[in-house]
C-alpha cells in the first residue's frame, strides 16, 4: 500500500475525494505530512474517513482540513455527524465550544480525544458534550485518558453526578504521580535526618548574622 501510494504521488496526482475513498481509513494513516496537507479540505465533504487510529499529527492535521471543509454548516444539526470521525485532532477551545451543542458525544469517542484536550476540560463542559452518555462514562473511567482526567477532578463534584465515578482527589489532598527511585541507603538516611535537624539552628544563626551585619 506504501508503495502504491508513493507511486500515486510520483505521477503528480492530487488528493481529491476519489483517490481518498480508494486508499479507505485503512490506508489513509500512511499518509505523511506533506501528502495530508497537499489535500484539498473540500475532498473531505466526498470522502468518508476515520483517522481515529491514525498518529496524532495525522488527526491534527486532518481535523484542522475537516473543520475547514464543514465551516459553512458549523451551525447546523448535521455539523457534528460531520466532524465526530476527526474529533481525535480537536484543540481544547474546539471541544469547549460544542460542549455548548448538546451534541451527545459518545464515550468511545471522548477516549479518542487528544489528550492535552481532554484534560483541559471541565466537569460541565464534559456533562456538556456527553449529554444523555454520560452514565456510560463510569465503565470507562479507567480507560486512559480518562482516568488521569478523573484523578485531577474533586471527588465531591463527582460525586455530584451520580454516576459512580471514583479516584478524584478528596478535599485538602492532591493526586501526585510521584516518579520511583532507587531506596537511598540507611547511611544517607541518617545524613538527611541529621540536615534536617540541624536546619533551623542553622537558619536562626543566618538571619542572626544578617540583622548584626
């Protein structure tokens, strides 16, 4: 497929709605980011993609083509069913935005939204765009992304959804990946517990000398 898309592009030939539908979803990942940006946004009204499994840069690219080529009936009921394949390369403002739209977002594809996207969002703004869906996001909350996005909401406000969404931070506590280290040995051990008991007279006798200087 590699090969004959290559050739396709050698001969000069144009990304048009035609040449889309023949390499399919499937196929359409292996485009770079030249052939992608070569493509016409208007032979996205003709084709019929889902980038969804495609690398980031692919969705980013052909989400950006797909709003444009739809723009003219972004406030039209059918603007969503138009533009939900290519959700996966929305930034954070363009999901803000149809949170607003009661759109009824499903869970599968709020999983597939970029993730410095998702983790931007609110908690009303993700009531906004899973609408009547929003139940089924408990047996997704441990599917990441969702399940750092989760961890950084307060549980108290999730709790409000009764929905059963569990692992937000609790009042006065914060959810922290701490990264792992090797276990420092029990001679370093005393060494920072003796700093750390030595730390304020030290502090003391430092401001003592700066007030007399």
């Amino acid at each position: 497929a590699s090969a004959m898309i290559k050739q396709y592009v050698d001969l000069g030939n144009a990304w048009n709605a035609t040449a889309l539908n023949a390499i399919g979803t499937k196929y359409v990942c292996l485009l770079n980011a030249v052939e992608l940006n070569s493509i016409d946004s208007n032979s996205l009204k003709l084709a019929s993609l889902n980038p969804s499994a495609c690398s980031q840069l692919t969705k980013d690219i052909l989400y950006a083509k797909a709003k444009h080529a739809f723009s003219d009936q972004r406030y039209l009921p059918a603007y969503y069913e138009l533009i939900e394949p290519y959700l996966g390369g929305a930034p954070y403002v363009d999901l803000r935005d149809l949170s607003k739209d009661n759109v009824n977002m499903k869970v599968s594809t709020f999983a597939k939204l970029r993730r410095d996207s998702l983790m931007n969002l609110t908690l009303s703004e993700v009531q906004g765009l899973l609408g009547m869906n929003l139940r089924d996001l408990e047996k997704w909350q441990n599917v990441s992304p969702i399940w750092e996005w989760v961890q950084v909401q307060k549980q108290s406000e999730l709790d409000q959804l009764h929905i059963g969404l569990t692992g937000g931070t609790q009042e006065g506590y914060m959810n922290i990946v701490t990264p792992k280290f090797q276990s420092p040995s029990s001679a370093s051990l005393g060494t920072v517990a003796m700093t750390f008991h030595l730390l304020p007279a030290l502090l003391i006798s430092f401001l003592t000398i700066s007030v007399l200087s």
